[in-house]
C-alpha cells in the first residue's frame, strides 16, 4: 500500500493536488488507486483498513463488527469504488447506507404489494419512531437491550403507551428487520429474539359489549340525530348496524363503496378488498335483508368509487369521539323516559349506555367489535362459524376476547342443567316409609 499526491503541470509550473491518494492491491492482485484524505496520516489509515478489508476478503471471513461499522461510514463514492473493485460485496454496499435510507426502501416494498397508504404509512412511522429514539444512524447500530429500553421509555409515566401499543411498535421493527435479512441486506436479525408483553397485565382500554337494548337505543336516537363530523344521523345509525352485523373494524368499514357491495345475491353481501383487511385477504360477508334494503338506499345517492362512510380521517379514534357523543345523547334520551323520580334515580345509577362503566370498561367503535363476537356467543353460534366471521386466525381470540358474558347468561345456562334430584325422589319416599 502506498500513499502519495499526485502533481500536474500548468502554465509552465509544477503543481501538487491538496488530496492524498491510495495505491493497494485487491484480493486478486490487481492494482487499485482511489482518493485519500487532505491529511496523510489519516490517508494512511484509511489505507490500512482497506488493506484489512482486503485480507477479509482473501481469507473469505466475515467482517468484524468493528470493521463492517467503520465500513458503514464511508462516503457513497468510496463504497461504490470498493464494491466496484469487489472488496465489499453487495451486501456490505447496502448495509453502508443509512438505516433511514433502507426504511424508505421498505416502504416501497410494502406500497407494492397493494398494502394501503395507511396501513403502509402506519408501519414506516413506528419503525421510524424507534430508529430516532434510540438514535440509530446504521444498521450495525441496532441493539435489541436499546429497543426493549426505548419502548419501556415510551410506556412510563401516566400517559405512557399500553403494552399492547408497545407490542405494535416491537411488531413492526421485527417486521423490517426480516425483510432486510430476506432482501440480502443484512445477515443476521438482531431483534429476532425480542418478544412482545404480555397485554393481559395492562389493558389500557377495555372493551364492553353493548346488550341488545342498548343497541336498540343507539340505533333509533342516533337516526333521529344531527350531523356530527359530516356523518348524518341515519348514515351514523347504519354505520354502527353494520359493524355490529359483520364485525367489520373501522378502517375496512371506511374502504367500502358502491362496487363492495352485492346486494342482489342470497344472501346480500359485502366485501373488503386485501388491501384493507387486517390478515391482508379479501373477506367477503353476509348482510341482513333489513340491513341490504338501508344499504341499497344509502347507494342511490353515493358516487361510484366514493367511500359510503365518509368517516373523520377513517381514524378510530375519531370514531371513537362520534360514537361517544351518541352514545351521551341515547342515554339522556333515556334517563328523561323514566316516569317517577325512583326510576330516574335507580337509572343514572346505571351503565346503561354509558361510554365508560363502573368497571372501567369502554364502548368506543371498536367495542361493537366486541358486541359482534359476544352477540354471536349468546346466540349459540358454532366458535368455528363464529370465528369465521370475525376473522380471527386464533379460535382463543373469538371465544376469550371478544366474547363477553351478558347479564343473566350465567344463570341461564345453571338453569339449562338436568335436574340432579329427580332420578332420587323414588329411593326418597323408601327411605321415608323405612323410617329413615
């Protein structure tokens, strides 16, 4: 290897250029030269650990974490001559550039496969939120310890993150992390192993489910109801009917449009496209004829290719806002019915339509989710039928989650079991006549 300044000649005067350069011999022998640094020392440097990378190369070891960070932070042009000359492979080329630079790669990756721009803007912003977090510049940077302490960061304190949250943002890391690895540009996930908490220990928003009653009332007052963030009344009503109906989340109710639709079929029916389901397949759904005749009015007057549900941002949250606002209003509605003093007492006493219960417990839009799953449970519907609508890969996660007891379910079913004492009343009246 040698360093030195290459000279030139003008206007009859002998010049010398401010930058040093580098001569060294790759792994076949060949005789390189690429620019240096202003400084020779660190020239010289520089050499040497191109002459490392060389003797890697030669041997045909994988470079040490030491190396392949230092090699990470060389210039684009300097990284491109070496891969040129084949002293770093392609894989080394790619894990040189910026982590940021890889994420934008990977949400191209996730646009092209028909992934929505939410769902595709969801997941970048997560992974994003860890990298700046943890202030993580390169690949090699990356440490499962500071990620597992970032996310822990984000769920301290009072407004701190839920650990099912936490869990979403771990879930997407991981999820780039394999698709660097897939796509050749890394070896090795070191965020593999990391595993997500369990949420049972911290709910932060626990659903209930509504029972029919309660429906009843949301329905009417709501259709009875203004506007609400460009939501008429009626169309709020059927919005709420139909994820009560199908168990479709907010984001696939706000896909919908005319040609999701078939209501003409028997059944009528209503499909989400791949690209707005949450297990990424279309699903397509039955609907009530009651439910279809609404829908069918609802159509008449909606666009082609225009959502039917304009809801706010298709953001539950959102929803979540609009709902409780309804929700606010039946109730009200509800109290004024009571006809003597008593009643009104013994009924604000009540969760009866109240957003958040004496439990704590939640009904957000979500929550009619949950009323689906445990509306289908106390109907005596099959779980495989029932899991089938929900859409759930894990059979647990319809009969666990959401499945919730109603009122008085329990001691019906006590009260559907054989009657224990009926095959004894013979060996009774013996035991009588015995004198027992």
């Amino acid at each position: 290897m040698r360093v030195y300044r290459r000279t030139y000649t003008r206007d009859g005067a002998e010049h010398t250029v401010s930058k040093w350069y580098i001569d060294f011999a790759d792994h076949r022998g060949i005789h390189r030269r690429i620019p240096g640094l202003t400084d020779k020392k660190a020239s010289e440097a520089l050499g040497r650990r191109i002459e490392r990378l060389v003797a890697a190369k030669l041997a045909r070891e994988p470079l040490s974490r030491e190396l392949w960070a230092w090699a990470e932070t060389l210039s684009s042009a300097l990284r491109t001559s070496l891969g040129r000359f084949g002293v770093l492979d392609g894989q080394r080329l790619a894990a040189g550039r910026t982590l940021k630079a890889h994420i934008e790669d990977w949400r191209g990756f996730l646009s092209a496969k028909d992934n929505t721009p939410r769902y595709v803007g969801m997941k970048v912003s997560r992974v994003l939120k860890i990298v700046e977090g943890c202030r993580f510049i390169y690949w090699s940077d990356l440490a499962a310890t500071r990620v597992m302490t970032f996310l822990g960061e984000l769920r301290d304190g009072g407004n701190g993150i839920s650990a099912q949250t936490s869990n979403f943002y771990l879930q997407a890391a991981k999820q780039f992390c394999r698709w660097m690895c897939r796509d050749g540009r890394a070896t090795s996930n070191p965020l593999e192993y990391l595993e997500g908490l369990n949420v049972s220990t911290d709910r932060r928003h626990d659903r209930r489910a509504l029972d029919v009653e309660e429906i009843r009332w949301l329905l009417d007052t709501t259709a009875d109801g203004p506007t609400i963030r460009r939501l008429p009344g009626p169309t709020r009503a059927l919005l709420y009917r139909l994820a009560l109906e199908t168990g479709l989340r907010a984001n696939e109710l706000a896909s919908l449009t005319r040609e999701s639709f078939r209501l003409d079929t028997d059944p009528p029916t209503v499909t989400v496209a791949a690209g707005y389901s949450k297990h990424r397949r279309e699903d397509t759904l039955p609907l009530k004829p009651e439910t279809a005749a609404e829908v069918r009015d609802l159509l008449a007057v909606t666009l082609p290719r225009v959502p039917v549900f304009r809801t706010p941002n298709a953001e539950r949250k959102r929803l979540a806002e609009v709902i409780k606002e309804d929700l606010a209003v039946a109730r009200q509605k509800w109290l004024a019915e009571a006809k003597t003093p008593d009643e009104r007492q013994e009924r604000e006493a009540s969760d009866f339509l109240t957003y958040r219960d004496s439990a704590g417990r939640i009904v957000d839009f979500h929550a009619l989710r949950h009323t689906t799953g445990s509306l289908l449970a106390a109907a005596g519907v099959h779980p495989n039928v029932a899991q089938s609508i929900m859409r759930h890969s894990d059979i647990n996660l319809t009969m666990s989650r959401y499945s919730h007891v109603y009122a008085g379910q329990e001691a019906d079913a006590v009260a559907k079991l054989p009657d224990f004492g009926a095959a004894g009343n013979g060996n009774k009246e013996r035991r009588k006549a015995a004198g027992q």
